[in-house]
C-alpha cells in the first residue's frame, strides 16, 4: 500500500466510497465524475502503478479485474459497454493504481469521447 496513493487509501477504509461489489483481490466503485450513466471502476486491492506493471507481475489477476468488470456490467443490465484501461499519463491515467472502466447505459461512439 502507498500512503499516497488514493485507491490504496479507499482499500484500506481510509476515505469513503461508494463500493458496487467486492471481491478477494479486486474492488469495484463508482467514479466520482462519471462520464456514462454507469461508470465504475474496478480497482486491485494490491498496489500495480498500471496495467503493464500488473500484466507483468501478475497475469491472473488481470483476468480477475476483467472478470469482475463483466459483472459489475451484467449486474447493473448493460447489454453494451466499454472497459477500458488507461496506461501513463499521456493516455489520460490520473490515479496511478490499476484499474479499468467500465463504461454503459449510453451509446458509446468511436473514437470514444
């Protein structure tokens, strides 16, 4: 866990979330400034800065993460949606703690936006 790091600080109970389902490893939250009408993310308990360093370190987790996003998707009715992950900076990830989005309740055109 980094002291820092704001999805650390919410896996450890140390600042509120609004928590759609949990599992072993992983932990699924709503994002704060959604950009969908469901628009929640799944997070890894354990600190991976982002996907590449988690893809690296752990692979099963990854299928864990995306296996979890399946279900926040099903259990909120989306027939559609987007996961995605955003690696570095330069692809917009702002929280560097892995964790994908899952995207639905609207249309969601390409390229995304």
């Amino acid at each position: 866990m980094s002291d820092a790091c704001l999805f650390c600080r919410i896996v450890a109970g140390d600042i509120p979330a609004d928590v759609v389902s949990e599992r072993d490893r992983t932990l699924a939250l709503r994002d704060i400034e959604p950009q969908a009408p469901t628009h929640v993310l799944v997070i890894t308990r354990e600190h991976y800065a982002d996907l590449s360093t988690l893809v690296a370190a752990d692979p099963t987790l990854v299928a864990e993460v995306v296996a979890h996003g399946a279900q926040v998707a099903a259990d909120d009715g989306l027939e559609a949606y987007r996961f995605v992950f955003n690696t570095g900076s330069q692809a917009g990830q702002s929280v560097f703690h892995v964790h994908g989005h899952v995207l639905g309740g609207r249309p969601m055109g390409w390229p995304p936006g």
